[in-house]
C-alpha cells in the first residue's frame, strides 16, 4: 500500500512540475549498412514511411510521427526524461540495431523523446496515439503523465491521449525494455548475438507511430470475414458499445450492398454476385463504416472461401471450393538497412512483387509478423499467406514464456484475421519452444475457425513434440528431398514446409564476404543453381499425385545476413537464378496439380482417384486398358507408359507402353486399348490434358468431349450422359479423373538380373574403357582380352534387382561378393552391404535410355546420374555445382554400354 501512495505522488509531482517541452534539436547521422538497398538512400526524416500505415480500417484525418526523435540508452525505465533534452537522434521507426535508424547498436533499455503540435481542426474530438509495433515493453508519457503501458513485440497498439494533452507543443517519451535473449516472450529468429540461421535483433519502435482524431463514439477495428455461401460479407464492427452503425460495401465506388446494425454484432452484409479473390484474380472491395456519432472508417476484403476436402482420394486444402496447389517461399522479411523494417513501402512491395513474378502463389511469413502495409500488397497482389507465430528464443519448450507466448498469439490472430490472403496459422516450427500443441491448435481453432491449423511446420524434424493428431496439417521439412514425404490422412493435408536452401555467393553482395553458407552445396553460377532448382521443384511435381502433397515452400526469396540461401542477394540488387526459367518450373508445378499438365518424367502412371477404387491403376492385358490394384511384376510394367508429345498434336499426349515399345493407348470403338503406331493411329492416341476433379482428365484429340474413363474395371472413351453404358453421368468426374505421377516401374531401360555385366564408356575418344573399382573407388580403366584377371574382375559386376527399389538395380562386384557400388559425397566407390537405409539407396540406380547405352540414375541424389570425368566416377548432375558435373559432353559421359562381362 506504501508503495501505491508514493507512485501517486510520484506520478503528481512529475505531471505537476511539467511546463513545457523543451526543444532540443538532435541530427540523425545514418550510419552505413553492411549492405544497401536500391532503397536505402531515400528514408530520410522527411520521408520515413509516410504512407498511412493501416489499409483496413483508414480515416482521413492523421498525422505521422516518424521521423527524427531524441534517443539514449537507459539503466531501466524507472525514470523517463520528462522535459530532459536525449543526446542522441534516431530515425523512427526503424530499429535501433538498424543503420538506417542511425543508432546501430543494441540497448536493453531505451527511451524517446520528440513534440508534436496538434491541429486546430482536431479541437472537441479524442486524440489516439497509435504504435505499430514496439519490442518488447513499451511505457509512454505525454507531457510528463503516464498514458499508457503495452508488452508484445509484433501487435498494434494505442492510448487516448487526450487527458494528458496540453495547447501548443506537447512531449512525447517512450521507453522500450527489449532484452531480447532470455526465454520469456516471443522474438522470432532475433538474437544479441546473431549467428547461422539467427539474426541481427530489431529493438525498440520498428513501425509507423502516429496521431488521429476521433469522435467520443469510435470504431477500433473491422472483423471481416467472407460468406461465399451466403454471398455477404460476415462483419463485426468493434468499438464503442452499442452504437449504431452503417457498413457499405463498394465496388468500382458504386454501393453494392448496405446493412445497418450495432457495433459488438454480427452484420451480414450483402454482396450480390461476388467476384472471388484468388491468386489468378485478386479483386478487393472496398468498405464504408459509419457510426451514428458521426465516426466514418473506410478498409477493404476479399471475398473467398477456405477449407479442405477429399479432392480425387485426396484430403486437399481447398480455394473457394477448389484445391489449389500452394506454392510459396519462406519469406523471412529482415533488410540489411532497416533489419525488421523495410526501408521504403516500395521496398515492401518489392518483396511480394518479385516473389510473384517467380511464379509463386503462396508467401510463408515465417516466424515475423509484418506491418499491416504489408498484407495490404499480398491481398492486392493475390499471394497467400502461412502466417507464423513467432517463437520464443528457446529451442525446447520455455515454461516462463507460456502467458507471454498465448497472450501475442492472441492478438496476432485477432488483429490479422481480417487478412484477405492469409490461409494458415503456423504457432510452431520445428518444435521451438513447442508445448501442449494439442491445446494450442484448440485455442487458435476457438479464436478463428475460417482458416487451416499447421500445428507445427516441420514436425518430422528436430526437437518436435509428439504429434497431438488434431490439427490440419502434416508437415514436412526435406531440404534436398530425397525420401517421399509422408502422405495425407483422412483428416489432414500433406504440405512441405521448407525445402531447397540452395545456395550461391555473389562477391559484392555478401553480408561478411566470405562467410555465406547454404543449407547445401554453394553454387558457382546463375547455370548451375538454376538447374539444380528445377531439378528439386521437379521433385516436388512428382510428389502432387504420387504421394498427395498439396503445398511446397521454398527456402528462401532472399539471403538473409550469411544464409545465401535466396533467388535474390540480401540487398535485392542481384537476381541469382534465370527468372524466366525459375517462373517456367513453378508455372509447371501449378500446371500438374491442376491437371492441366503431365509430368515432369518420361514415364508415368495412371491411377484411379474415384472414392472407393483409389489403389486402382490403368494397365493394359492382352491389349485392353482396364483399372487393378497392381502386386506384381508384370502388372508394374502394364501399368508404366512413356509420356509421349501428342503423336497428332505436340502439345496433348500419346501414352507408349513400357514393355511394348511402339504401343500406344488409343481409342477404338468406344475402348481403350493398345496398338502398335503404323501410321494410322495418331489422332485416336492422342489425349489433351484438361483440369479435372483433384487430378487430369484425359480428353479425345479427335473426339472433343469425350475423355478416358474406368468403368466396371474396363477403360473406356466416354461422354457424360451419351448412349452407352460407360457413359452414364453418376460419378463421372472422378471417373476420368486420373491422378498422373511417378511410373509404378522406375526404370525405362532393361538390365538382366542376376547376370554378370560390363559397363562400357560411350563417350567419343574413350570407348575402350570400362567401369571398374580399385582400392575401392570407381573409376574408369582400358580393359582388353590381354588384361589381367583382377582387373577383368574388378571390369565386371552382377546386375541384382535393386536393393531400396526392385523396379531398379544395384551392381555387385563380381569378385568382391556382397560389395555393391554405391556413393558417398558423391563419389562412386565399392562397399560392403550394411543393409541400412541409407546405403541401400546409395547402392540403388535406375536405368534410362542413355546417348547409345544406358543412364544409371541415382535413386536420391535428384538429378544425377553415374559418371565418369577424369577417369574417376561420380554422380553427377549436368551443369551443378562441382567440377565434376561440367555440363561438356554430360550426356555421352553418362551412357554405358552394357556389353559381355570380362569375368563371366
């Protein structure tokens, strides 16, 4: 009680003894990045993010405080300079650690201080004071009393200040504890001491301060919520109680629809014939609010639907009733000018646009959340969005940060639930900082039930705990993808939460030049990292339909301080990969998961995506297609076709059989069959891919609206309510709908198991040598009917059925029993078979046809294939990032001619 008193009196004496401000004119000396922007040199104090900083709920009358404040450092925040000049100029609201904020250091604690003068015009009416972000703690005094207090390092906040206001010039200080490190509330990938995937922190004010007037009765935010089915818009205007209130949706400036209520209630206001926001087509209303007192408020929304459903025997997340394949980046939002703040609104925009251009639909905010500004340009641009919550700096769970932790995840998710574009919550990645799950996934259900829940992206890696089963995702982590990711349930959807990491250093645009790493290998050039990222999305193609992914984000859009890992350098100027190729394989990904598409491999199968009959596949039996579940062999291969160019119009399909060379899938009297191409077939084998239910419907080159359908286990070509049998219209869509992925049979060549081979180099100047090991290593030697016997030997291997895949091989030496070539960083060498996982698929290739032989392609390592370069033996892949994969005669150095073994 004592000391309740003797902060009151503190408190008066202060208030008391407060006159007027005094001017104090600090300068801002921008202090130098490691790295700048295009952008950097035009944040000045005259235009630091002038834009207005709230898109979805403006009034016209404001007054920006960004610009040049009084800055210093401070022991704690017991006592704030009221009406004492700061020593120091800082550029709000760029961080302190910022170079842009002229600071360029960090402080536990810290204060502000400017004046401000407010307008006539704004006489009779309230003023608030509104921040848009602060970390951590943030305490403010206007003109030496207390208005307020806030902790939260990522959510808007404001005070009334209209008590405390005086005539004339009025003082503002801010103090800001912001410890960063310590466990007890959420900072993201922030750090003191930033290293690896961690970062350089953002202390103290890091977006738009600013002054508006408001009427005694007020709006304080718009809850927007699309009704698709109801075609309205679901709103509760929060603000004062109990007001009446008018909402007006309007499109091109015309009023299409009004509803009048109270604030704190649901209006359902019409929107007649909505125009649905998609990424193809990201149309905004805008929105009118007005109160009964006179307070008007304008904001925008999207109309669209989220959810998930069973999309061809797959659970989908689903856009306005349709599974769009979610294809983004993880889009970490740091700058090497202004750290968490992006130096210009330009500059914010440029993020999203570049990413847009790329090909990509999706954005992951990943554990950050941005300024409104910033979901105001992913709506308008059409981008989705996984918003994060940012974890706490805790790799394992941190018991003292649960309140702290729950009570921003609320208000996170209350304040961007109105986000258009925002499609998933993600409260954990990797297990940082994880706890109770189960019981977090219910509360964001609880506070938002529109959206999908990703309870924990990358819950097959690292400190994960136990999946609670009650979210709606399974998410992967598989940075070079080499296993399958783990398939969709009956109640969730597989999506791939990071991959790639592919790396490149550009001299000129490192952070510390030098130290640039990569969650893999550094590429040398624009050639070589551009292949291997159409190598790892071809990847992610195959897995859509083979096994149900439905998102992939990639790592990353933009380095971020060492990580190299983005398409553009961290200071945005250098475009690291081809564009036009990057765009051209993301388009490609959107293309397969729509159906429009087959690919990307030479050899496919069809499998049947009707509810009930989804372990069914197309194959052919004594010339006839029909649908089984396969088990065998044979039935692998009837049921693996060569994807073909259309043999009558390049750009549909002609599907060749796998163990009938020259036979192709083609109508003839209303059945699917194969036959051998003579000439007279082409138009009848040839199919045009069009968007199906959750896969591709095959459609008749020469007999539109017709399409390849199952029907009671035989395949025919048949149209929707036609005379025959086949025809009947009850589950058609799904019928012709085939889900097209990788081929049941692997291999597009044949070797003979079980027999002794050798392996003959094709490449012109060389074809006298011949695959062998010594001392362990492959290598590539000349061999003659004069060589010795070890060597002979060491030329010759037994072809066995593949050791991680039968439908492949794997190659035993033939006088080392029980030693198989397998690879290790690459390199080909003997080893003893220790049956684990992993040299199993190191051991396991599949043939191709190759440059006049074979390509013996490795089963994980994407992309490569064996090699000989420099008489050494290598996987290789043509044009990547090693020596050994010099992209100069690539495909003759990987064809082998399979030839009589020299040791039978």
């Amino acid at each position: 009680m004592t000391r309740r008193v003797l902060g009151v009196l503190v408190s008066t004496l202060i208030a008391a003894t407060f006159l007027t401000p005094t001017a104090h004119a600090v300068e801002w000396v921008p202090k130098v990045p490691p790295l700048s922007t295009p952008w950097t040199s035009q944040a000045s104090p005259t235009n630091a993010l002038p834009e207005y900083p709230r898109p979805q709920l403006v009034r016209t009358e404001w007054q920006n405080l960004n610009g040049v404040w009084e800055f210093a450092g401070a022991p704690n925040l017991s006592n704030p300079p009221i009406g004492r000049p700061l020593a120091e100029g800082v550029l709000v609201p760029y961080p302190i650690e910022s170079a842009l904020s002229g600071i360029k250091r960090h402080e536990d604690n810290m204060f502000y201080r400017r004046t401000f003068t407010v307008p006539s015009t704004w006489n009779g009416r309230k003023v608030r004071l509104n921040f848009g972000a602060v970390t951590w703690e943030t305490r403010v005094w206007v003109n030496g009393r207390q208005v307020g207090t806030h902790t939260g390092g990522f959510d808007a906040f404001s005070f009334d200040i209209t008590p405390a206001l005086q005539a004339g010039a009025n003082e503002i200080v801010v103090g800001v504890s912001s410890p960063v490190d310590g466990s007890r509330y959420p900072i993201g990938k922030q750090r003191r001491n930033p290293s690896g995937i961690f970062y350089t922190a953002a202390s103290g004010i890091w977006q738009t301060v600013w002054l508006e007037p408001v009427r005694a009765a007020n709006i304080t935010r718009l809850d927007t919520t699309p009704n698709v089915g109801a075609g309205a818009l679901d709103l509760v205007v929060q603000g004062t109680s109990g007001q009446s209130v008018t909402a007006e949706v309007l499109s091109g400036g015309q009023v299409v629809g009004r509803q009048t209520g109270t604030t704190g209630n649901l209006l359902r206001v019409p929107v007649p014939n909505a125009r649905l926001w998609s990424p193809d087509d990201p149309f905004l209303y805008d929105l009118r609010v007005t109160l009964a007192g006179g307070d008007v408020v304008t904001g925008y929304f999207g109309m669209r639907s989220l959810g998930k459903a069973m999309v061809g025997g797959v659970m989908r997340p689903l856009l306005n009733g349709k599974f769009v394949f979610q294809n983004g980046t993880l889009d970490q939002g740091y700058w090497p000018d202004g750290i968490y703040t992006a130096p210009t609104d330009e500059a914010l925009r440029f993020d999203l646009e570049r990413q847009k251009a790329l090909g990509f639909n999706m954005v992951r905010k990943h554990i950050k959340v941005e300024p409104a500004r910033w979901f105001y340009h992913a709506d308008r641009l059409g981008l989705m969005v996984w918003q994060d919550m940012p974890s706490v700096d805790s790799v394992d769970e941190a018991p003292n940060s649960h309140a702290n932790y729950e009570s921003e995840l609320r208000r996170m998710i209350d304040q961007l639930k109105g986000i258009t574009s925002i499609v998933q919550w993600v409260p954990f990645n990797e297990g940082w900082g994880e706890y109770e799950a189960g019981r977090i996934v219910n509360l964001i259900r609880w506070i938002d039930n529109t959206r999908l829940i990703n309870h924990n992206s990358g819950s097959n890696c690292c400190v994960s705990d136990p999946d609670p089963g009650n979210g709606d995702i399974i998410d992967d982590h598989a940075y070079q993808i080499t296993t399958a990711n783990r398939l969709p349930d009956a109640t969730r959807v597989a999506m791939l939460g990071e991959f790639g990491g592919l790396g490149r250093r550009v001299v000129g645009h490192e952070y510390q030049p030098g130290a640039g790493f990569a969650y893999g290998a550094l590429y040398p050039d624009e050639q070589s990292l551009t292949k291997r990222y159409e190598e790892i999305v071809k990847q992610v193609a195959r897995l859509i339909h083979t096994r149900g992914l439905s998102a992939a984000v990639y790592t990353e859009p933009y380095d971020v301080e060492n990580e190299v890992n983005g398409f553009y350098t961290y200071d945005r100027r250098v475009l690291k990969m081809t564009e036009a190729r990057v765009r051209d394989i993301n388009q490609k990904v959107l293309a397969v998961a729509k159906g429009i598409a087959v690919g990307p491999d030479d050899l496919a199968s069809l499998r049947v995506t009707t509810t009930g009959y989804t372990d069914r596949y197309l194959r052919h039996q004594d010339s006839l297609a029909r649908t089984d579940v396969i088990s065998t062999d044979l039935g692998r291969l009837d049921a693996t076709f060569h994807v073909r160019p259309g043999l009558a119009d390049a750009a549909c399909y002609s599907f060749e059989s796998r163990n009938f060379p020259g036979q192709f899938l083609r109508h003839s009297n209303g059945r699917i069959r194969t036959d051998v191409n003579n000439g007279t077939i082409a138009a009848d084998a040839t199919f045009c891919a069009r968007e199906g239910s959750g896969g591709t419907a095959l459609e008749s080159y020469n007999l539109r609206g017709q399409f390849v359908r199952h029907y009671n286990e035989s395949v025919y070509l048949a149209r929707s309510g036609g005379p025959n049998p086949w025809d009947t219209p009850n589950s058609f869509a799904a019928d012709t709908t085939w889900a097209i992925g990788v081929a049941l049979w692997h291999s597009g060549a044949d070797l003979p198991v079980d027999q002794a081979r050798s392996f003959r180099v094709t490449t012109p100047g060389f074809t006298d040598r011949y695959l062998r090991h010594r001392e362990s290593l492959a290598r590539t030697d000349v061999v003659t009917s004069t060589s010795d016997g070890l060597l002979k030997g060491d030329s010759t291997f037994v072809i066995r059925r593949g050791l991680a895949d039968p439908t492949c091989y794997s190659l035993e030496s033939r006088n080392l029993p029980g030693n198989f070539l397998r690879h290790a960083d690459f390199r080909v060498r003997l080893g003893t078979n220790d049956n684990t996982d992993l040299f199993r698929r190191d051991a396991t290739f599949c043939a191709q046809p190759g440059t006049g032989g074979v390509r013996l392609e490795s089963v994980n390592e994407l992309g490569t294939n064996i090699r000989h370069y420099l008489e050494e033996v290598w996987v290789a892949s043509n044009g990547g990032a090693h020596t050994y994969d010099n992209p100069a005669s690539y495909n003759q150095d990987v064809s082998w001619a399979v030839s009589s073994p020299w040791a039978p």
